[in-house]
C-alpha cells in the first residue's frame, strides 16, 4: 500500500512540475503547480506516515498543507494582478 501511495504521489508532482514548465501564463502555472504538488505531498506524507507508524503526527503536517498551501498560491496571484 505505501508503495502505491508513493508512486501515486510522485506521478502527481511530476505531473505539477510538467504544468510549471507547459502553461502558458503565471496564473496558470500557479494553479497546476499549487494542486498537483499539494496533493502528491498529501499522498506521500500519508505512505511515510504509514511507514514510519506515526500517523498521527503525518496528518498533523498535512493539516498544515492544507491550510498554507493554498493560502501562498493566492497570495502569489494577488502580488502578481497588483502590478
């Protein structure tokens, strides 16, 4: 199971880094970036976690994910529609 959630995770950065270089304007790579990389640090947080035996602590991190990373992708694309 661990290894699945690694693979999975991995193919969703990969797959935000690849939107990082292939969309054409900032707005739009912050929005791909910002998804696929949040949701593959998800996904292999939650394999180390099960790996490791600490759960606990991985959904802790997570939770703390959840709530920056959005919040950093929004305030990127505010500075950027300021100017």
């Amino acid at each position: 199971m661990m290894e699945i959630l690694f693979f999975v995770g991995s193919l969703f950065v990969g797959a935000g880094c690849l939107g990082l270089v292939r969309m054409p304007d900032l707005l739009t790579r912050i929005h791909a970036t910002g998804l696929a990389t949040t949701i593959g640090f998800a996904l292999c947080l939650v394999a180390s976690g099960l790996a490791l035996d600490s759960i606990s602590l991985s959904l802790l991190i997570l939770f703390f994910v959840f709530l920056t990373s959005p919040l950093m992708s929004h305030l990127l694309a505010a500075s950027t529609r300021s100017e």
